[in-house]
C-alpha cells in the first residue's frame, strides 16, 4: 500500500489510509476509509495520531472537502482522531446502518453499494474479539448472519486487506466459532472444569501472544452456553 492509501480494485471511491498502531489486536493498523468525493465521508478516522489524520485530511480534500465523520464503533483505536478532524459526526449520510452488537454493544456497519465497511465485525485476516462488554456472542453470530443475508461484493474490515467473497468470509466466521464451541463443549462433557485447560483444548492453536485476547473469547463462548442452560458448575481458574 503507497503512502497516500490503496483503493480495491473496481472501486477507486474508496480510499484506505493505515494508522500507524500496529499490534496483535489491530494487525498492521486500524484501517480509515474515505469514501465518494465533493462531498467525502471518513469512516472510522482511527486513533488521535496527527499524522495519520494530516493524512486523512489530505485525502478528503483532493476529494472535495469533508462532509462528515462515522464511526463503525466507539473504541478509541477506530474513534479517537474525530475530535481532530474539522467536520460533524454523523450517524448515517449516505449509508445503510445495519446494528451489529457483540464486538461493542454500539457496533454497527456501514452499507452502500454492495460495499460493506465492517469496522471489527469482519477483519481482513484471523478473527475479531467478542469482549465481556460487547453485548454477547449470540449477539455477535446474528450480526454475522444479518450481515450474511445482504448482497455483498465487497468487504472493507476495520484491520487488514480488503475482502473480495463477503458470503464465502461471513460462513467462515460463523463456523469458526461453532468449532470453538464444539471443542469447549466436548471438553466440558469429559469432566473438564479448569479455564486454564478448557483453553488449552479449545485454543489450542493460538500463539501465547493471543492468549489473554482467546481468554476473552472463551469466556464469552462461557456466558452463551450458561444463557443456554448448557454450563455446567464447578468451573475453577
């Protein structure tokens, strides 16, 4: 990706300028799109580095100035440059809002176009998190599938590469976490009561870098199966 931000292909509407804040949550950075042009839309401006939003500002003005700021979800790492950038937030313009809870209890998506901005629903690479906070995993396997039934070319994820087969992605990530759920269950049908073992068995390809993040996905895995009446006592650490 150059300097100035890469478009997909068939889409030149649409700009993505990586944030510099590389890490094992947020891969190479957390992507801002800005989209269409007189006026442009910035979607997710990205954390409060001012030279990711000179950026950012830069893009929007070859496109006919700024008309409005929108955020897939309020964590800073995709929201906390807004209050940098000279321009209103706003909760739709010329998109489709489709409510997406689980990663964040305000999360939603962006839609136009057959193009859906997906913010930390989808990312381009690995899998997102569903924290204690974010609503619930039931939450976020509807949000998968509302997303699943729209008709999608195109995938613009909050981290990594753009995604070109959205049903082929949405289906993967949906059986991703049933298999997470298949291998705890068994676990815990075969008398397993320790977190520590249970993630051991269940996330047993996770890198010890991403073990407190598959922590976090366990326990969400955990408070959907007891809303089921499916957890059994006597769990310990």
């Amino acid at each position: 990706m150059s300097g100035l931000g890469d478009s997909p292909e068939g889409h030149p509407e649409i700009l993505r300028i990586v944030a510099p804040n590389p890490g094992p949550m947020t891969l190479e950075g957390t992507n801002t799109f800005v989209v269409g042009d007189s006026p442009a839309y910035v979607i997710d401006p990205g954390p409060a580095d001012e030279a990711h939003v000179s950026r950012v500002v830069a893009a929007a003005e070859r496109r006919g100035g700024l008309g409005g700021v929108l955020m897939t979800h309020s964590h800073a790492d995709h929201s906390a440059a807004a209050s940098l950038l000279e321009a209103p937030v706003i909760e739709a313009g010329p998109f489709q809002v489709v409510p997406t809870p689980g990663h964040a209890d305000d999360h939603v998506c962006f839609v136009a176009d057959r193009v859906c901005f997906t913010g930390d629903l989808i990312l381009g690479e690995g899998s997102s998190i569903v924290p204690p906070d974010g609503g619930s995993l039931a939450a976020y396997l509807e949000s998968l599938r509302r997303v699943g039934e729209l008709d999608l070319e195109l995938l613009c994820p909050g981290h990594g590469p753009y995604l070109t087969d959205p049903k082929a992605k949405v289906d993967e990530y949906i059986e991703h976490r049933l298999d997470r759920e298949r291998k705890l269950v068994a676990a815990l049908e075969a008398g397993e009561r320790s977190r520590a073992r249970l993630l051991d068995l269940a996330w047993d390809d996770v890198p010890e870098e991403l073990r407190p993040a598959a922590a976090l996905a366990m326990q969400a895995h955990l408070e959907k199966l007891e809303a089921e009446g499916r957890l059994p006592g006597g769990l310990t650490d």
